[in-house]
C-alpha cells in the first residue's frame, strides 16, 4: 500500500457490471490497485484487508486505491473521487 501510496495513488469508484467484473478489474490494474471497500446492492459495505480479502461481484461499488498512471484506461463504471497529495 506504501508503494501506491508514495506514487501518486487515488481513490477510485467502480461499479462491477457482468461486463466488468472483478476479474476484469484485476486484469486492467494488477498490482496498481488496491481495494479498500466493497460497497453491496442492499447498502452493505465491507473492509477489504490483506488477511481477509473481500470478493466483489457483480453490481458492487469497488472502492480502491489506484495509481494515477492508470487514469486514462478507466472505463464508463469508473469515477475517480479524491486526489490528495
């Protein structure tokens, strides 16, 4: 998390679809994502950690940190939130 952190990393929004699914996600970002939070259909959110990982699905809302780098690939599911220094 260090590393993304220290090179630019922002908050990223992502609406996983059947079309862009988590492992899509994953294929897109590597390791310049880290997920945060899952935010579930019915208003559930979950903590995303190392020793507990947390499988989004499709129609969840991932929240990660992504490195700016990646920016320009986001897709129409994907909103960048906070860039803080």
């Amino acid at each position: 998390m260090q590393r993304v952190m220290t090179e630019g990393a922002k908050v990223k929004k992502t609406k996983l679809t059947k079309e862009f699914d988590y492992q899509a996600f994953q294929a897109q970002y590597n390791e310049n994502a880290i997920p945060l939070f899952v935010l579930r259909p019915k208003g559930v959110v979950q903590v995303s950690a190392i020793n507990d990982p947390v499988l989004p699905l499709p129609n969840d809302v991932l929240i990660s940190f992504v490195l700016d780098s990646h920016r320009e690939k986001e897709t129409p599911n994907e909103r960048m939130e906070y860039s803080g220094a």
